[in-house]
C-alpha cells in the first residue's frame, strides 16, 4: 500500500512495511577517500548516531504509520474473508465507540458488507491517499470501491463512510500509441529522457531490437544505470522454485501428486488433501502472505524461520477447499521451498544457488543481505515509498526471511534473467514435460514497496520484452508500458 498527498500509486503486492533500526546497522556504504585530520570528527559523528539510533521499528519513510497500516490489512483480510462474521468482526474490534454509537453498529456492518458486495469479497489493489478531509482508501477487486475515512492514533476507525462504486482503472498512455519494433528503440529512448530509469530487452522472433540501459541506478549520486546493474526482483524468486520442483520431479525424488503430508508433519485434517500440484498451480486454497502486523516488524523483511514460516501457514484458515477454486498465494511458494529443503537436504538457498544459478552463470544473482563482492554502485537504488537501510539496496536488507523465501527477497540482472528464461525456453535447465511446465506464452510482474519492479512478456515463439526498474512499477506510466509491450508481443483484440 503506499500513501501519498496526492494521486496514490497502487499496490497489486502488498501494504508498505516499516523500517526497522537495525536496517541501520546493516548499512554498507562508498570507500570515500578522507584526510587523516578528519577521521577522529567522522567517528565521533559515527558514534553518538548509533548511540542515539532508536531501537523500536519506525514508521515507514513515505508510507502509512503503523497504526493506519494494521488497520487497513485487517479490513482487507474482514473483505476477503469467506467467513460472514468477519466484517461484524471487524467493526466490533477497529470502530471507535462513538461512531458505533452515532451511526449504529448495523449500519456500520452494513456498509462494508456492500464494499465486500461490490469487490467480490477479493481485493487485488490497495492504496490509501491522504486528503484535505482525512484518509481515501481506493480497493480493487472485481469492480473498485473508494472508502473516506478517519483514524485515531491508535488506529481505531473515527469516520467511516459509505464505500463509493468506481470503474476499475486502466492504463493508457498516448506515448504508446501505434508502438512497433521498428520504432521501440525511439520510444524507449524518449522514456529514457523523460525520467525511465531501468534496463530493457526486446527479442523479435531471432532479431535483438533493444538491449539497453536508462536513467539513473542512483539519482542522488548521478549514478548511470548500465546493463549489469542489479535490482530486486519482487515474487520473480517463484521461477526459480517452479523450477526447483520440477528438478526434483524430473529426477524421480517427488511426484506433483503428493500430498503435503508426505513432506510436512502434523499437517491440519483440512489440508491433508492438499498437494504439490494446488501449491503450484495457484489452487491451494492457501492465504496469499503469513505474515503478523502485531509481531513482523515488516511484511517482507521480519526475520521468521522455516519452522515457524511452516507452522503459520499450515495452521492457517484455508480461503477454499483444495483444488475447488483458483487464488493466487505466496505463501504456497513459500510451502514449496520449504518442501524442496525436506525433499532434497541442502537449504533452499544451496539448493538454487548450486541447480540454477550456477549452471547458468548467473553471477549477479542472490539473496537481500548479499553482496557477492559487489560495490554499492552496482546496485540499483529503490526509491520507496518503503525506504530501508542507506542507500536502500538489497545488500542492506537482511538475510532474505522465510516469510518470502521462495517467493521473494532476491536480486538480478537483465542478463542473468535473460539467460534463465532462455534456459527455460531452450529446455537445456529441464526437459520433456518437467520443461513444458514453464514454457509457451506468458507474461509476468513482479515488485516491491522499495522501489524495484521487473516484468516480462513472451510469446512463446520468439517474441519477447524484459525490464526491470528501479521506480513506481504500479505506476499508471508503467502499466501502461508493460500493457503496450505485452500487445507488441502478442497482439490481441482490444
């Protein structure tokens, strides 16, 4: 979710976590270059900041406060629940008493029952603006709904007023008008100039028409983006355990049509049904992320173990039975690198490092908290709304936790990626119907609230547009892009 003053920029992933001290302590920095008489100032200045450095979480630097962030996770997760008492729920615990008292606690269910009537009971989309007359949340779901509303300090609802029906957004951009390969090269060079900063390649069937870089790595420094800088790559990690699995299929060690009590113990009677297949085919029933507001100082970065990752997931409510509907989770990814360390022995990390990234070269390639002998400017810097560490680089964000390993906290390249997906499409990684599994048409996004964003459009036969970014990847200017390659791809009916 990110929170602006103006126009707000939509999250299709997840709210914006808050920034933790130690993010701090992990900083890694420039070699810079100083006068011996300066050293003893620069370590005294070094030393009263860390013993002046907070220890409790701060509030996220341009994202909501945490208060309002609990709040709004739990009013999402009221909406989307299949449980009917959820809202009643809700409005019971997070509405202050006098609203109860003014407007009625019926009336108050009664109005999110309709937003939950006009999303679907499915939210896709958050984002929460700041206005002249309080907080706008704008929900998409099936259709989109905009909810005024007030909050206290500790994060009670004081206004709440009726949720406002609203066209679902779409992206247009004029700049993309009649785009075509002859003249993609033009148009990303005017992106370049009017503030893109990112790294591209477009294939056209045997033909490169755009290997290039814009922009800046590093605004603030006048660092140039270059075709090795490297950049968070949001749930693109899912890849690379789709791969894994199909590895081990492909070697006899699992079968898609086990079920998660093979692997896992004491596994909940209503998941003893559940097996490799749902996980990966987005039919677990599974929720979409594990993490506690009350107890993860951040969504994506709190350190959690696999055992813990394991229990919460498994433990959890099922949205739908196994197999009976279609809902995509992170959290099933996350299942799934787990079963590929109890299926094979060596740790996820190992296990990808050594089958994947490996074989194929990929050198510029690893996990938050890695440098791979890396200089700070060869990283990619995000510019928010969620800012961790200085500068806010995978480096700086701690080892990647098992509330997203499988199904996050990595970094790449543009040609590390590239040679992935050539590897996928080649079959050379894997083979026969384990290969097939990855392969044909396809078109993938992946980012986070720390700025990074990469996205990619196949055909299947040839045709094929990879960037990634370091921007507002949820942006209507970047959706816009990623629409307008993914028709020059794959043009369709519009």
């Amino acid at each position: 979710m990110s929170f602006s003053n103006t126009a707000s920029a939509r999250s299709t992933m997840r709210l914006t976590s808050s920034v933790h001290a130690r993010s701090a302590i992990r900083t890694s920095l420039p070699t810079l270059a100083l006068s011996p008489a300066l050293l003893p100032a620069l370590l005294l200045a070094l030393l009263l900041a860390l013993l002046l450095a907070p220890t409790a979480p701060l509030g996220a630097q341009g994202g909501p406060p945490p208060e309002v962030r609990t709040t709004v996770q739990a009013l999402v997760a009221a909406l989307e629940s299949p449980d009917s008492t959820a809202v009643n729920t809700f409005v019971a615990a997070r509405t202050a008493p006098a609203l109860q008292q003014r407007l009625t606690v019926a009336a108050l269910r009664l109005r999110l029952q309709q937003a939950r009537a006009t999303l679907g009971a499915r939210v896709d989309d958050v984002s929460l603006e700041r206005t002249d007359s309080g907080l706008l949340l704008k929900l998409v779901g099936a259709n989109a709904v905009q909810i005024p509303l007030e909050l206290d300090s500790t994060g009670m609802i004081t206004r709440l007023d009726e949720a406002v029906a609203r066209a679902v957004p779409t992206e247009t951009d004029d700049r993309w008008t009649g785009l075509t390969w002859d003249n993609l090269a033009e148009r990303m060079q005017s992106m370049g100039a009017s503030g893109f900063s990112g790294v591209v390649v477009a294939r056209h069937g045997a033909d490169t028409v755009v290997r290039a870089a814009y922009g800046f790595a590093d605004s603030s420094t006048n660092v140039r983006t270059t075709l090795e800088t490297v950049y968070g790559i949001g749930s693109t990690p899912i890849d690379f355990t789709v791969s894994g699995i199909m590895l081990l299929g492909q070697r006899g060690k699992l079968a898609l049509d086990d079920s998660v009590g093979r692997w896992f113990a004491n596994v909940p009677a209503d998941k003893r049904g559940l097996t490799i297949r749902h996980l990966l085919t987005g039919r677990s029933g599974l929720i979409d992320f594990h993490d506690i507001p009350a107890q993860d100082w951040d969504p994506d970065l709190a350190w959690i173990d696999r055992a813990t990752a394991e229990q919460r997931i498994l433990s959890s409510t099922l949205l739908f039975a196994p197999g009976s509907d279609d809902r995509h989770s992170h959290a099933a990814f996350v299942l799934l690198a787990a079963l590929i360390e109890h299926v094979d022995g060596r740790s996820y990390r190992d296990f990808v490092r050594a089958e994947i990234l490996e074989p194929l070269q990929m050198t510029r390639t690893g996990y938050y908290g890695e440098r791979l002998g890396l200089r700070v400017a060869d990283f990619a810097v995000g510019p928010g709304p969620s800012l961790v560490g200085l500068p806010n680089i995978p480096p700086n964000w701690g080892p990647t936790s098992w509330l997203v390993m499988g199904s996050g906290g990595m970094f790449s390249t543009l040609d590390d990626m590239t040679r992935y997906y050539d590897a996928i499409a080649n079959g050379t990684l894997l083979s026969g119907v384990w290969a097939q599994w990855q392969q044909g048409p396809s078109r993938d996004a992946g980012g986070s609230d720390r700025g990074f964003f990469i996205h990619r459009a196949s055909n299947g036969r040839g045709n094929t547009i990879l960037f990634l970014m370091n921007g507002e990847g949820r942006s209507p200017a970047t959706r816009a892009m990623a629409n307008a390659f993914a028709q020059l791809v794959e043009p369709r009916a519009r």
